[in-house]
C-alpha cells in the first residue's frame, strides 16, 4: 500500500529481497505513479507487476499486504484486508479511537499484526522500558523523548506512545490518566508517577527515541537511533512472513519477536 511513497519503496526491496511475490503495489487515486511497474519504482528491475488505485481488486489478489500509509486508509484496508482473509501488516501511526475500534474489529476475521515500529531494535527497547518501569518505584521520574524528520505529521510518534504504554504497563498504570504530553507555562511542580513526553521535529532525522528514568542522584537513560528506515521495511516483512497461517487476531511485534 502507498507503493510509490519512500516506505512503500522500502517494503518493495525489502520484500523482494525475501523472497515474497509481489502481486499488486497499490496508490491513491491520481497518482502520478498509477501504471508504472513497481519494480523500477523501488529501483529494482521490473517485475510485471503495475501500480493500481483499486484496492479491493489488488487486496483480493494476495496473502498479506504490507501498509504504512494513513489512519483513515489503514483503517479502511483492514475492512478489505479482513474480507479477503488476507495478514495485515500495519506500520501506520496516529490513529483515532474509532479507527482503533475497525482495526480491532477486522481482527476478529483475520490476522493484524499492528505496531508504531517495526524495528528489532525498538521492540527491544519496548521490552526494557517495561521490565524497568516495573522494578523502579514512583522515586524514579519517566520522560520519553523523540525527534523525527520535518514531515511527520502526528506527535508523540507512534514509538514514543509505545515506549510510554510499556512505562505505564510496568508501572501497573493507566497511561491516559499519566501521561503529560505538553507543557506551558507556569505548570507547577511535576506530579509524582507522570509519565512525561518531548517531541521534537526537524531535518532528516529518521526516528530517535529516548526514555529517561531519572531519580534523586541518578538516572538511567534507554534509547534507539534508527539511521536507515530499510529497518522498518525488514520487520514488516518478517512480521507479515510470521502472520502466515495465524489464526485471526490483533497482534504486535512483540508477538512476532517472541517478547
């Protein structure tokens, strides 16, 4: 899905670099790039296969679909994807509580593997935010910080509410009723137990996350830096490989890593 975007491109290379048939490379209605092969898209030679805008026809064609386009699309796919008994992979962030509720409705017939990052590296990062939210009390204050590329258009990003869910999910808490996601002015002192959050935007920056457990005297500092999006393209595309023949459900790359 959004074949002819940079992560489109991506999951073109990483795909066909594992093996996968391609069978149909999907774009919005309008777009420049509407008949052109794929393959020469993403840099690779042809692979016979043409950029179309019908989605329920190249949704019906395949096994699984790899998608990093927008809520409203990701939502609207997961209904064809569901239809069609296809895995769906969704790398796509910021999504409403209604679009939440389609996801997980589509679910129920198929399976969805969904996350706010596809990296190894991240999900590893998820797994130790929350192994040490747990062991650390409320002595310990949590901010998590992120900086992305100047075109992303949601904040926190998609990764930062993940690290900031697993803080929370350590902390036997609810991130909604914690989580301070900006601040101005004279805010008064921090409240013991929040779950703070920095977002920061500019240049090229592909994603750099930091979650910082910070004590009387001390603090201790968790991060990743991802200096090649191909690292999100290669988890989609082990996650849509461990999709294959799973029963319906909503699962996580957690799920896939075995965290």
């Amino acid at each position: 899905m959004g074949v002819a975007g940079r992560m489109g491109q991506e999951l073109v290379r990483a795909a066909h670099a594992a093996g996968c048939t391609i069978v149909a490379g999907l774009e919005r209605e309008g777009s420049p790039a509407i008949g052109a092969d794929v393959g020469t898209l993403a840099g690779l030679e042809p692979l016979g296969v043409a950029v179309s805008s019908d989605a329920l026809e190249g949704i019906a064609r395949c096994e699984g679909i790899l998608d990093f386009t927008s809520p409203k699309s990701s939502a609207e796919f997961a209904g064809l994807a569901a239809n069609a008994r296809a895995v769906h992979v969704i790398g796509t962030t910021g999504f409403t509580a209604e679009e939440e509720a389609q996801i997980a409705a589509a679910a129920r017939h198929a399976p969805i593997i969904k996350a706010g990052n596809m990296s190894l590296g991240v999900n590893l990062l998820v797994a130790l935010t929350r192994r040490v939210a747990e062991a650390l009390d409320e002595d310990f204050d949590i901010e998590i910080i992120e900086m992305h590329h100047r075109h992303k258009v949601d904040a926190p990003s998609g990764t930062a509410l993940m690290l900031g869910q697993a803080a929370a999910d350590g902390r036997n808490v609810d991130l909604q009723e914690t989580a301070v996601k900006s601040r101005d002015g004279h805010t008064g002192a921090r409240r013991p137990g929040d779950i703070g959050f920095a977002t920061l935007r500019g240049g090229s920056v592909i994603g750099e996350h930091k979650v910082i457990f910070a004590g009387a005297g001390e603090r201790i500092e968790l991060g990743h830096i991802a200096t090649d999006r191909s690292i999100f393209a290669r988890g989609a595309v082990k996650a849509l490989q461990w999709g294959r023949g799973k029963s319906p459900g909503l699962y996580s790359m957690s799920d896939v890593l075995g965290l």
